[in-house]
C-alpha cells in the first residue's frame, strides 16, 4: 500500500528536526506509513537517533501469547538498511520518553493502523538527529578510549564475537544500546581469551558498568532470574562456554545484575527479546556489562580444573600448608565442589577460616520461620574426617558458618596473632580431610567466600614412645638413627602450647658406646643466652641473662638409669656445632627445651638435629656405684690399667644407707661454683692443673662442690666434703617420690695429665647431736666422750659416728687418725664387735652406774 505518508528525512548533522504524525481519518483506515531517516554523511551525519515525545498507537493485548496477535489495532516497526529484520513491533501507550539509536545511516520507522477506535488514542510526535560517529559516546566510547564493542558475526542483526579483552575496554551492549532494542532479536556473544600468561589461567567475568545503564531502565529493582523469566519475557542466558551443550550459569531477566564469572576462557552470553509487543520505552535489558579477565594460578585452588566437576586434590607430600578458598567463578546449580586434602601415614589434617560470607543476592525472605526451616540449603559444607564412604562426619553446616577463626586473618610477615583454638578450627583423627560445598541454586546469585588455611600436623617421630612426654622418645639398642625435634605444630606457639619439653635417651649394649654427633639447634629469637666453655670443665654451658626465658638443649651423660650427669648445653643457634660426644656409659639423654614460646613460633624457627651411632667397647669391669662403710677411691689420666682405661670418663656413686651420712676426704682446694671473669683467672694461675673433680649430691645429683685437685697423700691440702643434708641442706631439688638416702657422686674430670684420689666414709650423728640439730629438749645429761654412748666410734674432728668395723683395722679413716690411735689388742678386740653389741654393753654399763 503506498500512502502520502511515506517520507524520507535528511538533515545536517548536530540539528534536531521534530516530526508530528497526525491521527489519519477513518476513511483512510488501514493505514501504512514508512518515514525513513538516513544520515548522508559529510555534514549529514553518521548515525540516526530518534527521540519520541508521544507515542500512542492502539493497545496491546494482554490476553496473548503470539506476536501476530499482540497488537490487534496497529504497532511500530523498526527497520535498518543493510540488518536482518526481526519483525517485532511496539504498540499501546509508550512509557516515558522513549529514544532509538539507529547501528546504521538509514532507518525506517513503520507505523501500521488497522483501525482506531476513539477510545484508543494514536500519537506519534518525535525528534529526530543526524549525529557523528565520534559523538556517539556512550556507545563507542571517547575517541581516546574507544570502547570494543566485539566483532559483528555476519548475517546476524547482534550477534559479535570478543577476543583478547585483558588488551582492550570490551562493552557488551545491549542492541542499539542505549536505546530501544529490537523486538523478536536473538543475539550469541561470545568472549574468549587466547593469550594467556604463562603459568595462569584466565576466566572471562562480566558485570554491571558502574556508569551508564546498569540493567533495570525501570523503577523495578527486583532482581528476576531462572524460573522469574519465561520465554515470553526479554532475557539473558549466561553460559560456562561457548557450546549450546556447556551449562548455564544465570537466566537473567530484570533488576540488579550480580557479576558472573565463567570457570574457563570462554564465556557466551545469549540477549533474547520476547516477539510479544510492549509499549514503546518498556524495554527492561537496556544494559551495558563490562568485561574482564580475571587471572589466577594455573596450579592454584581457586578455580575447577575440569568440565567434568568442581575437583580440588591436595596432597601433603608436595605443600605442607596452604590455603583454600571458594571458587572465583560461579557455580552452576544442582552443583557441587569438594576438596580432597590428603596427607602422609601419621598426618592430621588442620584446617581453619580466617574469613566466610555468604549472600543471598535475589533478596528474597521466607514469609514465615516455619517455611523457612523447611527451604532447602542454598550453600551446604560436609566435613568428613577421611573420605566420604569410610570416614566419619565432622559437621554438617546448612547456610551457616562454619568455626572462625577470624583473628588468623590480620597475620602477615610483621603481625603474629594467637594461635586458633579447638573451638576455632577442625582438626581431624585420619591423615586426610574431606570437604563438600553443594549448591542448589548457583553461586551466581547465592555468593561464598571463604579463606581456609590448611595444615598438616605431623605426628610421626622416629624412636619409640618413652615416659609421659608427647614428644619423648627412645632408642634401645638401635645401630645408628636420627634424632630430630617434632614438627606437631600443636607443641609449639603457633599450636597454641607455651611450653615445650622433649627428652630422647639413646640406649646401648653393655659392651657399646654412643656417638653423638649435634648438627644444629636452633632456639629462636626471642632467647637472650649465650653458650661459652665452662671454666671449670671446657664444655658448652648456658649462660642466660636475667629475664630471658628458659630454652635450652643440653646433653646428658646417664651412666644410671636414675642419674645423669649434664655433658653440654647449648642455647644460642651459632655456637660449638657440629658438636661430637662419645658416651662413657651405655647411655645418653638429650633435653630440649622451650618455654614461654611466642604464637609465630613452630618447628621451623625451634629445632634440632643430631645423628648417633653405637660403637664398640669394653665394658667397665667394676662396679663404680658402691655402698659400705667406706672406701677409697684413685683417678688417674691417661689411664694405666685395663679397668681404668675400659671405666674412662664414668664417675664414682656413693651411696649411704638410712639414717646416715656420706663424707669425702680428698686433696686439693675449692674452686667458687660460677667464678666471675676476675675470679676465675685468679684461681686458674691458682690452680696449677686445667683437671677438676666435681661432687655432685642430693636426687637428683646437683653440683655441691668444685675441687682443684693436688697430690694425694698432701695434709695441707686436705678438703672435707659432707653430703648436703649433713648440715641441714635444703629441700630445693627435692627428689619426687619416696625420701631416698644421701648420695655423693664424684665426677674426675682429666683434661691433662694427673692424678687425684679420695676416701669415703658413712657417717652419722648421735643422739644428742641429732636432737641439737632439730632442735628438741634435751633428755637428761648425756655424756657423749663417753665410749660407751650411743656412738662408740667417733671421729672427733668430724663430730660423726662411724661403722665398728673401720675402728683399728690398720687403716686411718678420720682425718685426724683418731680411729687407729690407742688401739691395743683389748681395743682391737672390742673394735671387731658389732655395732649392736656395742649398744648392750652401753646398757649394762648404765646399770652398774646406776648402783
């Protein structure tokens, strides 16, 4: 049908023409018109923008599902020289004011009037603009930066193609954007993203521009997505790819659109409008959406791996500890994501979140609680101690959050905070972890974030269990091994423990020695102690300044199972390493100790490291732990005879019996405990040898004593030395259990040439003098010179009662010699009795004096 109507406009480019098209008179009816407007260029413009004041032409149907029929007494079509036309119509009462920005120079604008009822209104005034292409900002950008708007695809109206967006400001736009779009328009976008750094893996995400038209053109800011958006109504289809066949992430029809991410570097978004006719200005997908790419590491664990499920492995052999957290791309529904955390035999899994969020981003609330606890769980986290069929549940979590440690999240390398609690973290029995995150509705519109960080615990330690200690260990009778500190971190700060205390005992045959070799410690920072050569012996020592905390390692010499004798101890990280010792005895112990540890403390700053061999040796013929009545004791270095030689470096134990009392005679002087610098260089001019015989009393063994040694046999060099409870010694120290009786251990220590040589005896108190020495009321008047008191056999000089046996049997035990002076052969005779008959005699001397 050609009418008058039909016109074609020009202008010059920059003006704005206005067009008002008459209602047409009943006879005219049906009515056809075509106004075409074509911008010419060179002056005339580029592009043809359309901008409506009134539109009205009859009405749409709201009864209907089919295009033809949507508008029954007339509609507008859009139509563009050179584009596929899509045959969809507008019609009814326009909303607002409506604008068209043509893609081409030319554009026609059909108006159809099949009849016209006075009660449905027609009107149709508009301006119209010819414009250049380089003032068509908002859809092509500035001139300096231009917008890429992706390739057309051929014999499409909207399809384009986008490559490469990390290099570019890639816009998908909605057709003609930002316009009115076409009715009855299908349009595939595709992005992909060949050039990929290497070692990263690329993701095409798209969201809202913060700019322009972000979705909703409408007052509507109801989000409406999946089942909110039948086919009838204007839609976009987010895939995870470019294939028909790849899964759909969102179905998005209207409101605040979240961004979506795809898994991979391909992404396709579908744009449909319905071919039912809206009212001009009604279109709801007027949208610009910014694309990026976003990078993560190709061997990271923040995206799934393959088409075939969200799958994250993580194997403890080749990562200790990382860190998990929710994919960065979204998840389709009907999913789920599951990481498997696998260990090493002796392993446990540690596991805690630093950070959780989730949204629920279509704002809907359940209208009542009982609804509520039956809606089913948008975002579901399953622990499972071990795998899913053989493991045990840990927590089942339904849109809840998970135990939080959330303070974890302020460390860094400057920041240590305190370590997670049990009530902070999951920690599991078997070496492995399991965790499921399902969702039913996608994470494009139900978001989860989270950061965990995981850990192996590594309670594997070489040995075997030995005490009570977590981390005590011993070797019996092992050819050679390691000894290595743990590395639970649950013993260290960062595990949460103050203190830690290890002990390791190396044990041999009776006929072997250990070699120990100390490769390297290391104590920490935060130890203020220095280890130095001991004056009095050479070896390492600790010396800690004044309020440094305790951290130590010392080696032990344990010639007994019940007394071990300290050999080094080393307490800074640099000093007297490697450090070789080869036991005296069929034993050594090693202590490591660290308190007050700091929260950034664990076994990579706290350590050790020694290996140990067992070497041939002879075993020592004598019995150097002895208990009597007294004896005598000789050192010799180096060593001449076959029992000095084969019992080297071994110390003498003297043991008394209960009830009684231990002194030591030996040659030489005292040397102070801990000399300082002046004092100590005094008494090295003083004491003419580098060896030292140290006695050690109480249980356990501590150091009473430190004697330069002198020649044997020298009365002005006569030292006395008493076991400490002899004179009301302290309980500091005191041994745990049972009271035990006194001891007196002597330790010969030969660093040249030399001998030294000591007499023992078992002493005690009389009656009087132990009532004096507690303190109680005396008992009557006791005569204590006399010989027949409660001690018979007295050393004088000693005010100590001695055994019967050692009375005049030819050999001096008191220093003064008393016990062999006025010894005829009555005295010897009465000597040879028995302390108990000593007593009866006393008894019936009493009597006598009584008549």
């Amino acid at each position: 049908m050609c009418t008058p109507c039909n016109r074609t406009y020009h202008g010059r480019e920059g003006r704005t023409y206005k067009l008002d098209l008459p209602r047409p008179s009943e006879e005219r009816l049906p009515f056809l018109c075509h106004l075409t407007f074509t911008a010419a260029g060179q002056g005339y413009g580029e592009l043809v923008q359309l901008l409506w004041d009134a539109f009205s032409i009859g009405r749409v149907d709201p009864n209907t599902d089919s295009f033809v029929t949507s508008c029954p007494e007339g509609s507008l079509q859009l139509a563009e020289l050179g584009r596929h036309f899509t045959g969809g119509s507008w019609c009814g009462v326009g909303e607002g004011k409506a604008s068209y920005y043509s893609e081409t120079s030319t554009v026609t604008a059909s108006i159809r009037l099949f009849h016209a009822p006075s009660s449905v209104p027609f009107e149709f005034r508009l301006r119209y603009r010819f414009v250049a292409r380089n003032e068509a900002v908002a859809r092509l950008g500035k001139p300096e930066l231009p917008i890429e708007r992706g390739s057309p695809v051929p014999g499409t109206y909207c399809s384009r193609n986008f490559y490469e967006c990390h290099l570019k400001q890639c816009r998908l736009q909605s057709p003609n954007y930002p316009g009115e779009y076409p009715r009855n328009a299908s349009c595939s976008i595709t992005i992909r993203q060949k050039e990929v750094p290497t070692c990263k893996h690329a993701m095409i995400s798209v969201k809202s521009t913060p700019g322009g038209p972000v979705g909703v053109t409408t007052a509507n800011t109801t989000l409406s997505v999946w089942q909110d958006c039948p086919p009838e109504k204007d839609h976009l289809i987010f895939r995870d790819g470019v294939r028909p066949e790849d899964l759909i992430l969102l179905v998005y029809c209207g409101g605040p659109l979240p961004r979506i991410t795809a898994r991979g570097p391909t992404m396709q978004v579908e744009f449909r409008s319905s071919p039912i006719a809206i009212p001009l200005g009604a279109s709801a997908l007027r949208l610009e959406l910014e694309i990026q790419v976003v990078y993560v590491d190709s061997d990271g664990l923040e995206y799934a791996k393959g088409p075939q499920g969200c799958h994250f492995f993580v194997n403890g052999t080749n990562k200790r500890n990382g860190v998990l957290r929710a994919p960065l791309h979204a998840l389709p529904p009907n999913s789920s994501c599951t990481w498997n955390i696998k260990g090493s035999a002796g392993d446990r899994v540690w596991i805690y979140f630093s950070s959780y969020s989730q949204r629920d981003l279509t704002g809907s609330v359940e209208s009542n609680a009982s609804s509520q606890s039956d809606a089913p769980c948008a975002i579901k986290l399953i622990f499972w101690d071990g795998t899913p069929v053989t493991g045990l549940p840990m927590a089942t979590l339904c849109d809840d959050t998970p135990k939080l440690c959330a303070h974890a999240a302020l460390r860094n390398v400057t920041r240590s905070t305190r370590p997670c609690t049990q009530d902070e973290s999951y920690i599991t029995v078997t070496p492995s972890l399991t965790l499921r995150m399902e969702t039913l509705l996608g994470t494009a519109l139900h978001t989860v974030n989270f950061n965990a960080q995981y850990e192996f615990i590594s309670t594997t330690q070489v040995g075997e269990p030995w005490g009570d200690g977590a981390c005590s260990r011993v070797w019996r009778k092992v050819r050679s091994g390691e000894v290595t500190s743990p590395r639970d971190v649950r013993l260290f700060g960062r595990g949460g423990s103050q203190k830690l205390d290890c002990r390791y005992r190396i044990e041999a045959n009776a006929d072997e020695r250990v070699r120990l070799t100390l490769h390297n410690v290391s104590l920490g920072e935060s130890t203020m102690c220095t280890s130095e050569p001991d004056p009095h012996t050479g070896r390492p020592r600790c010396v800690q300044e004044v309020g440094s905390r305790e951290a130590r390692l010392v080696l032990y010499e344990a010639p007994w199972r019940d007394v071990k004798l300290p050999r080094a101890c080393l307490c800074d990280n640099t000093s007297h390493l490697p450090l070789t010792h080869i036991s005296s005895s069929t034993a050594l112990e090693i202590t490591f100790l660290v308190d007050q540890q700091t929260p950034h403390e664990d076994f990579e700053t706290l350590f050790f490291y020694a290996s140990f061999e067992l070497v041939r040796a002879r075993e020592c013929p004598r019995k150097q732990r002895v208990r009597g009545e007294g004896g005598e004791l000789r050192f010799v270095a180096p060593p001449l005879s076959r029992p000095d030689i084969y019992c080297e470096g071994l110390p003498w134990l003297v043991e008394a019996r209960e009830n009684r009392s231990l002194f030591v005679l030996t040659w030489g002087w005292f040397l102070p405990l801990e000399p300082t610098p002046i004092t100590e260089m005094n008494e090295q001019s003083k004491c003419p040898t580098t060896n030292r015989i140290l006695l050690y009393s109480g249980w356990p063994p501590k150091l009473l004593k430190v004697v330069c040694p002198a020649e044997p046999g020298a009365r002005e060099f006569t030292v006395h030395v008493f076991s400490e409870e002899w004179l009301g010694g302290t309980d500091e120290g005191k041994w745990p259990g049972p009271p035990r009786p006194p001891a007196l251990l002597l330790d010969f220590v030969a660093r040249e040439s030399g001998q030294a040589a000591a007499s023992w005896l078992e002493i005690s108190k009389s009656r009087a003098a132990l009532r004096r020495q507690l303190r109680l009321p005396e008992r009557g008047v006791e005569n204590e010179t006399s010989t027949h008191g409660d001690c018979p056999h007295k050393c004088p000089e000693l005010s100590a009662c001695i055994a019967a046996s050692l009375w005049c049997d030819g050999r001096a035990h008191c220093p003064s010699g008393h016990d062999e002076a006025n010894c005829g052969n009555g005295a010897k005779l009465l000597g040879l009795l028995p302390s108990e008959m000593w007593l009866v005699l006393a008894g019936v001397a009493g009597i006598i004096a009584a008549f």
